[in-house]
C-alpha cells in the first residue's frame, strides 16, 4: 500500500498549527507550530524525527511568511515527495458545506463570502489555503469545515427565537464548532462500545480552552452548545458561555462599555479566568483550588455545574444515552472535572470507575464507568489532525 501523508494546516488568527501524517495509521512525521505572528515575538516551533526545534521568525511575521518557512522545511528534508493532499481545517463554511470538500475557486470564494460569520479566522484559512496551493500546485486542497458536522441540526435546534429575516437574510442561527473533534471522538467511541456508530445516542463534551458539547444521534449531531459564534454554551477558559443577552444593556447604559470593550469581556476576561480571578489554565486552578483557594473552587463549581446542566439537557433531542464522551485537554486530563460532572449526572445510572478514571490521562483512552447497564462515560482524546487526514486523503484518491 502506497504512503497517504497529508500535510495538514489550521490557521488561528495569529497562528499555524502544522502536522504531516499518515492517513491511513495517524503516524505523525512532522508536528509544529508557528505562533505569534503578526507580533515581534513570531516563532516557529516543530518537532521530526524524534527532534524539537524552535526557531524565531523576522518580526511581524505573516501567516503566509510562516508557510514560506514551513515549506522550506519539508523540501529541505524532501517530505513533499509521499504527500497525497493537503487538508485545511477552515472554522466557518456557513450553510454551504455539510462535508469536507476539494478546494475550487467556488469554494474559496464561498469561504470569502463567509468571513462575516468568522471574520478573524476564515481570512487566516483563506491565506493558508493560497500559499499551499502555490507551494504544491499538483495536489489536491481539502477544506475540512468545523462546522460541517452540525448542519445535521434540525432547524428548532438551530433557530433562535428572533425575527425570522435576521436568519434569511443576514444568515443569523446556531451554527456549531469543535464538528471534526466531535465526530472523530464520537466514531472511536463506537469502536470501543463495540457498537455500530450508526445505531447510537452520544454526548460528546470537548473540554480544552474553548469547550462545547454536541448530541449525536444515529450517526449525525442533532444539536450543539456553540452557537452563531463559538461564545455561546458551557463555560470555558476565557469566554463566558451562555449569558441573559440584557448584560449587553446593563453593561453599555450603566458602566458606559462600548461593544468592543463587551467583546473582550465575554470572549478574554471572562469563563474560569474570570471566575477565578488566577487564570484560565485548568491545571492552575485545580492546584489553587486544592490548596484551599476559594475563588479557584468557585470557577470549577460553575464549571462543572453549567457542563452537567447542558448534558443532562441533550436527552430531550437524544431520547436515550449509550454513551458519555470526555476530551479536549481537561476532557482527555482532568480527574477532578469528570468525577465531578458524572457525580451530578447520577441519575443516568452511572458508576464512575474511580481507578479508570485516575488513569485516564495523557492519551490513555477507555471507559470511566462499571455500571452493568445504562450508558457508559469514556475518555477519548481528540485527533482533529487525523480526521482532517482521511479526509483529504479519501477526497484526493477520488480526485487522482
Ligand atoms: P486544549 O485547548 O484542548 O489544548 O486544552 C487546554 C486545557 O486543558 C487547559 O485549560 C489546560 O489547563 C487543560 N489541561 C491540560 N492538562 C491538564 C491536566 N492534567 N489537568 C487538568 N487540566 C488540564
């Protein structure tokens, strides 16, 4: 069988996340990051064969001078040679993309058409996305939609209560992120339930900076936290999730806040940075909170709380529950948050296995629970970059 290495690339607005792997195993060849761009500190970090490097860029450098340097990179040490495909992770396709698709100029320009929607990130991808077809003009360009995986969502899950014309037009509803982790994780936990992922009813909570859960029925999400914009939902590390929308009153009459100082507040300042007053590092406030620290119990308490509320709510589009799915970085690694979320979510039956759940950490993936029947909790950690791979893969030997 011939070598299916996908180069993949997800531009953050002031990052490049990069891997080469194997689509077929998940074998990485190469991993890294350029971060910082557009500041002095722009750097590029990366780690093959077994060997980390970090290298700082020139000041102020952009995405595209990032990706000028990583495909001097991968010439240098001839890694272009079994690439098959590039796959992109872009954040935001709108109604148009239900699934991964080869980039055409139609698609790009529909990426375009969507920045609106996504108006610090889709530029990034749209960037990414022309320098990789410039640098290996004869593979195929795979865009890979975060949001593709909810357009599954009926409509009384996706529509808010506003004036209808606010959807038609201006394409205002719940959109959906995290879709590529959500679906990955979902289809493994299938593997381990010994169950045909078509036939199950899912949670799945993804838990790292940005956190969000999806209900997964047969196969297909039928609702999720994230809304229009990834702010809406459960708490996180920096955003406040689900808000009374009349803060945004409160704040602008009463204390004079204008709507970019309400966007920082909700989107920087806020979640378990807020609550906390320390940080929004999971790990910082789990050591505050068992040094006695107060403010850092409070953050985990509201966390936890808000998690559990919003999984126990997707029993009414799931009808049942086969499985809970834990990932993310606290997801994948916090012993503390996932005892904690299951304790409140007894009447499911759960039985938290509490030498499973211990173990749980640092990529080990199983299940947390010994109940005999009743839905399990399982631990998954999340390969956005391999479910980008086989999808670009499986879309290019189409394509080939
Ligand atoms: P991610 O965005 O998926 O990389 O996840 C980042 C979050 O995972 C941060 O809040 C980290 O503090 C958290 N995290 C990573 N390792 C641990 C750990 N061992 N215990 C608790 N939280 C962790």
């Amino acid at each position: 069988m011939l070598d299916q290495h996908v180069l993949v690339l997800n531009c953050g607005s002031s990052s490049l996340k990069f891997a080469i792997l194997d689509a077929q195993s998940g074998d990485e060849l190469i991993t890294g990051l350029a971060e910082c761009l557009i500041s002095e500190d722009a750097r590029l970090k990366y780690s093959y064969q077994g060997q980390k490097q970090t290298e700082s860029l020139i000041a102020n450098a952009s995405h595209q001078q990032a990706i000028t340097r990583l495909v001097d990179i991968i010439k240098a040490n001839k890694l272009e040679r079994s690439l098959i495909a590039v796959g992109h992770r872009v954040v935001h396709g709108g109604e148009h993309f239900t699934q991964s698709v080869v980039i055409t100029e139609h698609v790009k320009q529909v990426i375009a058409d969507t920045i609106s929607l996504a108006p610090l990130h889709n530029p990034a991808n749209l960037v990414g996305i022309e320098a990789a077809e410039k640098a290996f003009d004869t593979l195929p360009q795979v865009a890979v939609f975060d949001t593709a995986f909810h357009q599954t969502m009926p409509k009384h899950a996706y529509l808010y209560a506003l004036p209808y014309e606010l959807y038609q037009q201006h394409g205002v509803r719940r959109y959906g992120f995290h879709g590529t982790s959500h679906h990955y994780v979902a289809k493994q936990a299938a593997t381990v339930l010994q169950q045909p992922f078509e036939t199950l009813a899912l949670i799945s909570a993804h838990l790292g900076n940005g956190c969000s859960v999806t209900a997964i029925k047969n196969g297909v999400s039928v609702d999720t936290s994230m809304g229009l914009t990834p702010l809406e939902g459960v708490v996180m590390g920096t955003r406040s999730g689900d808000i009374d929308p009349g803060l945004f009153n409160f704040l602008t009459q009463q204390l004079g806040y204008s709507a970019v100082k309400i966007d920082t507040l909700l989107n920087k300042q806020s979640g378990l940075l807020g609550l906390s007053k320390l940080s929004n590092d999971c790990r910082t406030i789990e050591d505050a909170h068992l040094a006695g620290n107060a403010q850092a119990s409070l953050a985990l308490e509201v966390f936890c709380y808000r998690l559990a509320k919003q999984i126990a709510a997707y029993v009414v589009p799931l009808g049942t529950l086969d499985g809970l799915i834990f990932t993310g970085g606290i997801g994948e690694n916090s012993q503390l948050i996932r005892q904690k979320v299951i304790d409140s979510l007894n009447f499911f039956g759960f039985k938290l296995n509490e030498q499973a759940n211990s173990q749980a950490r640092f990529g080990q993936s199983g299940v947390i629970t010994s109940n005999q029947t009743g839905p399990q909790a399982l631990v998954i950690p999340t390969n956005e970059e391999w479910m980008i791979a086989r999808d670009a893969a499986a879309l290019a030997l189409e394509v080939i």
